[in-house]
C-alpha cells in the first residue's frame, strides 16, 4: 500500500510473506499538504486483507 500525494508514492507499507496466515505492516508520515492536494491510498498488487485468511 503507498500513500499518496498527488500522483506521487510519499511512503509505503507491505506484508507478502506467502507462508504466514497473518501479517501486519505499519508506516507513519508528517505531510505538508495544500488546499488542493490530492492524498490517497493505492493498493499496488494482492489484496488488503488476504482474501481467506482475514480475521480480526
């Protein structure tokens, strides 16, 4: 997962150990953001909460 901030990755995070039913993956970011910026989250590839193997 990146965060975004218009068009541009600011930081990421992942899990993609194959063989661990579950992970978690963490990251932290001050932004300087003006008016018209756009922030959001973009999930690269996979999923994000492991399809069958999600609990909470």
């Amino acid at each position: 997962v990146n965060l975004m901030q218009n068009e541009y990755p600011v930081i990421s995070a992942f899990a993609g150990d194959q063989d661990v039913t579950r992970e978690a993956a963490s990251n932290g970011v001050l932004l300087m953001v003006e008016r018209e910026d756009r922030v959001y989250l973009k999930l690269e590839r996979g999923n994000l909460m492991g399809g069958w193997k999600y609990s909470t």
